[in-house]
C-alpha cells in the first residue's frame, strides 16, 4: 500500500503561531521560528523519499503555499473544525497517511519510513501527553474508517490526548504500535532544552536562547 507524509501546519503569521514562546522571541521571532520548524519537518520528510503534502491553515495561493511547493511538497487545505477534524480530513482516502505537525524537530526519515511500513494505527507518543505522529490507512472517500473514532471527541492541546486516544483504540478493537518518544517545542523551556540538545537542527540553533 503507498504511502504518504501530511505535515499539518499554519501560515507563519506573528502572533498566531508559537504564541506561547513570545515572551521570550517576541510575536516575529515566533514567527521566524514557527517558519524555521516548517522547513526543517518538511526536508526531513522530503529525505524520508515519501510523498509529502502540507495541509495548510492558512492561503494555499499565497507566498508561503509556493515556497512549500517549490520546496517539493504538495499543498491542500487543512478544513475547518477541530484537529480532530482536520486529522480525519488529511487521512481520508486510499493509502497510508502519516499525520505530523512541525513542533518535533528531533523526529527522523527513518521515523516516517518505520510508520510507513507498519500495520494498522501508528503514534509516536510526545512527553507532553500527546502525540507528535500518527498514521493509519485509509479509506475511499465516503467509505467509513473505523480509525476515524480516534480523533472525535478528543480533549486536543491537553496532557490526556494520548491516553483518550489509547483507551478508545482498546475499546473499538484497533491495535495501535508505538514509535519512539520525543517532545515537543512548545514553550520557552522547550526552546533552552533544544538550545541544549545536541540533536537540535543547525539552522534552529541560530534562533534559539542561549
């Protein structure tokens, strides 16, 4: 079955991305550092040699939507409602898709390619309670998806998202395989662990607090 890399992300508009680290880079340089995340998950995903589409919260005809697809990616619109929504709208149909945001800059090609190749429901659980992957198969559309479940009536941007999504797998009878954990760069003490980490992408460093 052919696989597929959805990176879910915004437009890099100030104020409206990173919001929680401009107390320490200011509403532009959360910005600058959203759109550094952005490139850096999209060459890690283009290196992983599988297609990759950026579905965008934001204009798919404007300046950032091209410079994505110059870079070799294609683009779609995010949709409307919750992530939940936005998940169940980037993995619909035929295929495997597998679902990351831009807020892991440690993940790996082999990370994708690992999810790629496994069966059934795939998460990479992140420090924080959530996940920062997951991949599943698809469906035609308009053919349900037992797997959809996982992604309605989700507490989103809270510490329980992966246990939610765990115990209602269980429930439903779908097997879910673990990848590695990770964490991922939301706040100022996120930015000083990656500072500190030697894992932390060259190109990031350069933004990043001593």
């Amino acid at each position: 079955m052919s696989a597929r890399v959805v990176i879910l992300t915004k437009d890099p508009v100030p104020g409206r991305v990173k919001t929680r680290t401009v107390p320490v880079l200011g509403p532009d340089g959360a910005a600058a550092l959203h759109r550094l995340l952005v490139a850096h998950t999209l060459a890690v995903a283009l290196d992983s040699r599988l297609p990759v589409v950026v579905a965008l919260d934001g204009d798919p005809a404007g300046a950032f939507a091209a410079s994505l697809r110059s870079a070799g990616a294609s683009v779609q619109p995010q949709g409307d409602g919750d992530l939940g929504d936005r998940l169940v709208a980037a993995s619909t149909g035929p295929g495997r898709h597998i679902c990351i945001g831009t807020d892991c800059p440690t993940l790996s090609p082999a990370d994708l390619r690992d999810a790629a190749h496994r069966a059934d429901v795939t998460v990479g659980p992140a420090e924080d309670g959530g996940y920062w992957l997951i991949a599943l198969d698809g469906r035609p559309p308009g053919v349900d998806n037992p797997a959809h479940t996982l992604f309605r009536d989700v507490p989103w941007s809270t510490a329980r998202v992966l246990e939610t999504t765990l115990r209602r797998a269980e429930a439903a009878g779908i097997p879910v395989n673990r990848l590695a954990t990770r964490y991922d760069v939301d706040t100022p003490e996120d930015l000083l662990r990656l500072a500190a980490d030697p894992a932390c992408p060259p190109g990031l460093r350069l933004l990043l607090p001593a």
